[in-house]
C-alpha cells in the first residue's frame, strides 16, 4: 500500500452539474449541458492535488451500489489511495447536484446524508494502526472539510488523534459554515473560507477579504485565506501581518469546485516551502485557470 503524502477527509461523491451559457433567473428553462463527475470537497482537493504531483488518501464513506464502485474505480485510476474508505452496504453513494449560468451559480443540492451518517466510522483508519493511534497520531497534513456532521468537528477539535496534525479545513457551502466553529480557534488549523463563510463564522459582516482575515484572526484562527470571487483575495496568520493579492481578470466558465482548487494549490506551495505572498498568488492564479476552463476536470 502507498504512503500517503496527504489524508482528504470529508465528501467523494458524484457531481452533478448542469450549465449553461445564458443568464438564468428563477424558473427559467435553457439549454445547457449536463455532466456526472467525480466531485465532493474532499475528492475535488484530492483529485487537484494529485495533478499537482501528490497522493492523497480518501477518508469518506462511498457506498458499495453500482455508483459507488463506479467511483471507486475511476479514483482508483486517477492514482487517488481509496483503501481507508469506510464502505457500507446500507448507505447510498451520495450525490451533489448544481446549475450553474453565465451569472454564476444559481442552486444547488448537496445529497451528504450517507457522509453524516457514517460518523467517526469515517476516522477509523486514524485510530486502528493504518495511519495512526491514540498513542502515535497521523503526524502529516490532513484536508478537511464541512459536509462532516457538527459533531464529529467538534469531536475532531479536542482529538488526541488529530494532535499532531496540520489541518486545512473549508466548508462544504455557506450553509454549513457554521460547523467549523469548533475548528476556529484551533492552534494548527489553517481555514480556507469565502467572504460570506468568513463573516458566518465570524458572526460579522465583513466589506472585503482583508477585514474578514483580521476579524477571524481576532476571533483566535491561527490562520486563515478568504476569497472573493473577482476581487482581492487575502491571507491572515497569528502574529503577522495580513497580506491580499488580486486574481487576473478571466472569462468564467464554471464555478463549483473553485475554491477546492484554491485550496489544494495554496497546499502544494506552503508544502514547497514557498513564502506567503507567492503560496497565495499561486492559489489564485490556479483558481482564476480552473473557472476559465483552462484546468480540466
């Protein structure tokens, strides 16, 4: 079995995304395109990760249905590690569905009860000697996200299993924000959060990245990046001054799994040992390439 360079853990799905060129409002009714893929938060970080040259190892619950294998496999291919999957026979695969129009994204519906409701069971490979133990935790990087459920966060907070790890987490969605409060005050939690997210968690409406990152940072993270689609992104550390960079001005063409993207780029370059200012322009130049369309999926 490899040894994995980083634990993804959270959603692996299927994405379902509908697009469209037009401009969409309520009920509207267009032509378009529509695409199954593999998706999730996690699975989004992992998969970027992986064409950044690491290998990542899923922890997720994945049904053992036709769609579950289907997506097994096809992470299998893309040389992702999905041995720590948590596998069950009573739980569906779950599903995310969006749609998305040349005025971004106009819904969306994220299908993670069998995630939910698998629980810690999800974290057994951290406890049981594959990757750790309560005696000897997982010393590496650990991307996390918001579709757990509050709990199991919380409980992730206080773990001597996560003790020595260094954690990137990111909520799943504005909606479910709120369940990484828990994490906010972690002393090696690195947040990556979008304006609104930032001022959910930080109980405050926030005019731009820079007040949000100072505000969070005030609110004890340890640090933090928040994104704002176009404009000025920017990134908080404890002790430290807060720094912004702007994207480039690009064409957008999709926006479900960019800020995964951001994300997982921003990891491979603090990983590279590259300074702040170039870790964060790195992050958004990959950002600004994947909503153009210039990075496939």
């Amino acid at each position: 079995m490899k040894t994995p360079d980083i634990l993804c853990l959270g959603s692996v799905l299927w994405d379902v995304i509908g697009r469209t060129p037009a401009s969409m409002r309520l009920g509207a009714d267009v032509p378009g395109r529509i695409a199954r893929l593999p998706g999730g938060v996690a699975l989004n970080i992992a998969m970027t990760l992986r064409r950044f040259g690491l290998v990542p190892a899923l922890l997720s619950a994945v049904g053992v249905d036709a769609e579950g294998l289907e997506l097994v496999a096809r992470c299998a291919q893309m040389g992702l590690i999905t041995d720590h999957l948590y596998r069950s026979d009573d739980l569906p695969t779950d599903v995310y569905m969006a749609i998305e129009g040349a005025n971004g994204l106009i819904a969306a519906i994220a299908d993670a009860h069998s995630l939910e409701a698998a629980g810690e069971k999800v974290l057994r490979p951290l406890s049981d000697g594959r990757l750790g133990s309560m005696a000897a935790p997982y010393p590496g990087m650990i991307a996390l996200d918001g579709n757990l459920t509050e709990s199991l966060l919380a409980q992730i907070a206080t773990s001597p299993l996560f003790a020595a790890a260094d954690l990137r987490v990111a909520p799943a969605s504005p909606g479910k924000a709120e369940r990484l409060l828990p994490l906010l005050a972690h002393p090696s939690a690195t947040l990556y959060v979008n304006l609104e997210e930032a001022g959910i968690l930080g109980k405050e409406a926030y005019g731009d990245a820079i007040s949000a990152a100072k505000g969070l940072l005030v609110r004890g993270a340890a640090r933090v990046l928040v994104t704002d689609g176009g404009n000025s992104c920017a990134e908080g550390v404890r002790g430290a001054a807060v720094i912004a960079s702007t994207p480039p001005q690009v064409l957008v063409t999709r926006v479900t799994g960019a800020g995964d993207t951001f994300m997982a780029a921003h990891i491979v370059a603090t990983r590279s040992g590259l300074g702040r200012k170039e870790a964060l322009r790195r992050a958004i130049n990959a950002a600004a390439d994947y909503v153009s369309g210039d990075i496939e999926t």
